[in-house]
C-alpha cells in the first residue's frame, strides 16, 4: 500500500468520523419582533377616518377603515370601537369655509377627487396636529388610541424593458425556459399610505409611518382597482400591525450538538 | 535534559486530556437536554442549560451558537448577537452557524433601524 493510498483512507476515516459526531437539529422558532408603540394605556382602539385621494375607482377612506378595524380585531388585543367613518377631507374643506368667514364651500358633484397628489395632500395634513380636534374625538369615545393617516391610491402607467421566462422545447423534447427582455407597457396602482397614531385623552400625535407600494400589470390585463388595492393593502398590513403588537417572524433555525 | 521535558510536557498533556474530554461530556449533556426543552418551546430552561454548558466549557461553538438562538426566541436581541458571535470566531468554517447567524442579522438589523428611528 502506497503513502498515497494510506493518507487516503486516512482522510476518508476521519471525514466519516466527523460526519459521525455531527448531529444538528432543525428547529422552527418564532422570533418576536416587538411593537412600535407602547399601547399598553389603551383598552380600545379608534380608526378614526382617513384623508383620501388619488383614483376615484374605490373609496380608499372607507375601504382602509374598514380594512384595519377586522384586522385589529383578529390580531390585536385591543377593542375595535365600531364607529362611522370621519370624512376628514369635508372637515378640513369645512374649516377653511369658515376661515375665510364665506360660506362653507358646498358640494359640487363631480368625479374628480379633491386630493389627487401629494401635494394637494400636504394643505389637508395639517388637522393631524389640530390636538383640540382630537382631543374631543377621543372624549367622545373615553380616550381611546385614534388611527388616522392619509392614503392616496394613485394608477400608474410605465413603459420600460422587462424580463419574462419564455417557454421553448430542447432537442430531446423537454421544456426548457430563456430569459427574453422585451419592451412593455405596465399600467397598475400605487398605494401610499401614512398611519398617524394619536392619543385620544390628549389629543396628541404618538407615531406615524408611511408606506408605498405599486402593483403594475400587462396593459391588456384588466385589473379592477379593488382587488390591486387589497394586493397592495396586502403587503402592508405587518408593517402596520406590527406598531400596535408584536408580531412573529416564522423561521427555522439548527441546533447542533 | 530537553528529553525530559518534552517528557514532562507529554505527561502533562495526557494527564489533562481525559479533563477537557470530561468537561466536553458534562457541557454536552447540558446542551442535550436544553435541545429536548428547546424542541418544547420552553426557551428559558433551554437558555439556562446552553449558559451551564459554556460555563463548563467556554470553547464549546455549538452551545453558544444554540444560546444564540434561545436569546433571539426571547427577544434577546444583543446577547443572542454576541452568543453567536462568539460561535463564528471559535467554528468559522462552520455554515451552520453562519445561516444561523445570517438569519438572525435580518430580523435584528430591522430591530435596530426601529430603535434608531
């Protein structure tokens, strides 16, 4: 037996005797990522109302409204307080009538929504630091937490290269797939929300945090407004979720020996 | 006389060897029942049995990267950090630990963004 052949089933004894010791154990493990904002002084949970805008396809006021109270129901243990849903935007057009000492502005029915961009939304965010406002709203309801925010649903149309995996069959008749950049048209939803927290015993803003996400589609696909924006809303909600409760991330993990 | 050292030297290492190997085994009982109660999501028992094996033997890579774990289950964030740490620079070679640690770097990182915020 050469020194070769020796010093080769020597690394191949110890290879199998390491492999031997080795003993691991995949565990599942639920890692707690804790909550944004202490809500422990609250019982009860108030959302409240958003300002709204962008596509008039949906009313993202009701819809977000009615959206965050099943889910803070299902996974917080805080009260939903059921209540109607504030029309903050007809609030905020109120005041600025009454400001101007004219008559407040009346209802013009058309099929533009008042808030179409960021910009528009930016005179109308100010009611969110009006603490008096609140603080009556929260009196009304025995001090709850009050959610409240903006959320703009916007279309959106991009043209741009894309990638897609294109089908073809090999010599020995299996599919098999290639990579094909094209040029395409996209058209979709953004959805850029901002969660406002407020504590309705003072009125006072606690946290807030903003979000955007897009979903965009073939253009020849037709999409209905509602379900793009639960898609959206969809991704979403852990981020919100996870300021009024701790949230765990699934996971596994190895546990060695 | 340099024989008799390296004699000397030979004994000492003999004689010490049947130690650490008893002190792995006493580390290893510990870090196999804090796997069982690991497996039963009792976190906390499973956390005192990693910490007794590393006081047993400190240069034991598999205890500190299952304490690791055990902190990041009970939101232990920066000690879990340093357990597994302390895993890579006594095993670097071994992956498990890394994806151990890879995994954890994800969530803890968006902890700490949070906390900076």
């Amino acid at each position: 037996m050469t020194v070769r052949a020796v010093a080769a089933i020597g690394s191949v004894v110890a290879a199998l005797a390491s492999a031997g010791c080795l003993s691991f154990y995949e565990i599942a493990v639920e890692t707690p990522i804790q909550a944004k904002l202490d809500v422990s002084p609250f019982q009860r949970v108030l959302v409240a109302g958003f300002l709204a805008g962008g596509s008039n396809n949906i009313d993202p006021n009701t819809e977000t409204a009615r959206l965050l109270r099943s889910q803070l129901r299902t996974k917080s243990e805080l009260k939903v307080i059921d209540a109607d849903v504030l029309a903050l935007v007809d609030e905020v057009d109120r005041r600025r009538g009454a400001g101007s000492g004219s008559a407040p502005q009346v209802e013009t029915p058309s099929d533009e929504p008042k808030i179409k961009n960021e910009k528009d939304l930016e005179e109308y965010e100010k009611i969110f630091a009006d603490v008096e406002f609140w603080k009556k709203i929260g009196e009304e309801y025995q001090g709850p937490l009050i959610v409240t925010g903006s959320v703009l649903f916007t279309e959106v149309a991009k043209s741009g290269m894309v990638s897609r995996a294109q089908p073809f069959i090999d010599d020995r008749g299996i599919t098999r797939y290639v990579e094909q950049r094209q040029f395409s048209n996209m058209k979709g939803f953004a959805l850029a929300p901002k969660f406002v927290f407020i504590d309705g015993r003072t009125g006072a803003q606690l946290y807030s945090e903003s979000f955007h996400e897009e979903a965009l589609y073939q253009d020849n696909q037709n999409t209905p407004a509602l379900s793009s924006y639960f898609e959206l809303m969809d991704k979403l909600l852990p981020g919100f979720l996870n300021t009024l409760s701790t949230q765990k991330i699934k996971g596994t993990r190895i546990l060695l020996k | 006389m340099k024989t008799k050292l390296w004699l000397v030297a030979a004994l000492v290492a003999l004689m010490s060897a049947p130690a650490l190997a008893d002190r792995r085994s006493d580390a290893k009982a510990q870090v196999d029942f804090g796997i069982r109660v690991a497996q039963k999501s009792l976190w906390k028992e499973a956390v005192y049995r990693f910490e007794k094996a590393i006081e047993i033997d400190k240069t034991y890579g598999g205890a500190w990267n299952n304490l690791g774990i055990a902190y990041e289950q009970l939101g232990r964030f920066d000690e879990a950090r340093k357990a597994y740490e302390t895993a890579m620079e006594l095993e670097p070679n071994n992956t498990f630990i890394r994806n151990n640690y890879d995994l954890f770097r994800e969530i803890y990182d968006r902890q700490g963004r949070r906390r900076n915020r």
